[in-house]
C-alpha cells in the first residue's frame, strides 16, 4: 500500500470512529434525557407519600419507602454522571489560567454539605495552577475526591498537594480509605468498572472515567496507586499555567 493509499484508509478509519463515537453519545445523551422525567416523578411521588400517608405505614413500610428514595437519588447522579461524560468530547476546550487548588476547596465544602455528620480532615497545597478548560477541570477534581469521599468511613482523611515539573503541573489526591488491589488498577478508569461492592461505597461507576478522559483531552496523564485498606492517591498532569512558580 502506497504512502497515498494509507493516508487515504486512516482517514476513513478516523472518520469511522469519529461516527461512531458520534453515535454512541447522542444514545447516552437521549437514554438519559428521556429517563429523568419518569425518575423525577418517582422522586416526587415518593416523596409526597412519605409526607402525607406516613403515619398509614410501619416501620418497615416507611423503611421501604425510603429505599426507593435513596435508589433513585442513585440514579439520578448516574444520569447526569453520563450526560457529562457524553458531552467531554462535545465542546471545545476554553484553555485558561486555572486555580486546581481553589477548586479542589470548593469540591470539597460541596462535599461536607452533603454529609456534615462526617468528620473531613482536609489539607489542599495552595497555587496550583494548571493551563486548562476550568469547567473540565472542576469535573476532574471533583471526581477524584468524590471517590475519595465514597471509599472512606465517617472520617474522612483527604490530602491534595502538587508541583510544577518543567511545563507540566502534577497533582496527587491521596486519602486513608479503603483502597484496592494494584491487580486490578487499569480497571478503575473503565465505564462501570468497580473493585468494590456497592455497600462498600457511594461511587456510581462512571466517575474516574470521567477523571481520565478529562485528563486525555488536555494531554496529560491520571494514575493511581493503592494498597487495600491503607488508601489510595490519584496522580495527574496537566500543562502547568506559566505564571507558577516551579517549586
């Protein structure tokens, strides 16, 4: 095959998977747009039964109820967990100055409203700043300490700290929950890949693939490395903003 003729055959293959990708993110996009109406109803209605015909049930009625409640609380994060991870590959990066370490704050006070009962020890490195699109960027931090939150008990132990390395910015997010087996590390960045059992954590299956292609479209690289039950850290790069100063 000629230098022509394989320029030719890439092309279509590109053009191939670029449908394809096409494709598959309008049916992601559509399956969850046209799911959270009835979800919604489920939401409400449940929620006015718990209200108005509490005092009709028993324990174990109200108990059943609540469990309704909370699934689909579930599955309404997983919807928009997927409409975000369809729309990555959607829209143009806005790159930008971007403050990782103010967003990694704020994703964390996010957080502790969710659950205030849980105690969080938290220590964020300040000035860290990447070259990015801010709003990817939210999404990738939010990620990996979401998953920090999920994996860990009513302490929550969350370190995020980082430096500049030439023109790249390295970031490790690193907590003291449950960990995994190395094994199986090249499975946590895959849809719906999970190495722990539902009741273990809240992760909904989607979100460090969300972190990964976050981390892909602007070049970098997301690792991760654990042992079981002493923690894990999530490791990125990102092109570092060129004002910071490198340590």
């Amino acid at each position: 095959m000629d230098d022509q003729a394989l320029r030719q055959a890439l092309a279509e293959r590109e053009a191939t998977v670029r449908a394809l990708v096409r494709q598959r993110d309008v049916f992601a996009q559509g399956v969850s747009h046209d799911l959270r109406a009835p979800l919604r109803a489920i939401q409400n209605f449940s929620g006015l039964l718990q209200r108005h015909s509490s005092d009709a049930l028993d324990e174990v009625g109200l108990g059943y109820l609540q469990r309704v409640r909370e699934a689909a609380g579930r599955m309404g994060a997983l919807l928009e967990s997927l409409l975000d991870y369809s729309r990555l590959d959607s829209r143009p990066l806005d790159l930008a100055s971007v403050d990782v370490s103010l967003l990694a704050e704020l994703a964390l006070a996010g957080l502790k409203d969710t659950a205030p009962e849980r105690m969080l020890r938290a220590t964020v490195a300040p000035g860290l700043l990447a070259f990015g699109d801010e709003r990817q960027l939210r999404m990738l931090v939010t990620q990996l300490l979401r998953n920090a939150w999920a994996f860990s008990g009513n302490e929550v132990v969350v370190d995020v700290s980082g430096q500049r390395d030439g023109d790249q910015l390295r970031v490790a997010v690193s907590d003291q929950g449950l960990g995994f087996d190395m094994r199986y590390a090249e499975k946590l960045f895959e849809p719906f890949q999970r190495l722990h059992a539902e009741e273990q954590g809240a992760g909904n299956g989607i979100g460090l693939a969300i972190a990964q292609r976050v981390v892909q479209r602007h070049g970098g690289r997301l690792w991760a490395e654990s042992n079981p039950g002493t923690g894990s850290t999530f490791t990125f790069e990102l092109p570092a903003d060129a004002g910071m100063t490198p340590n």
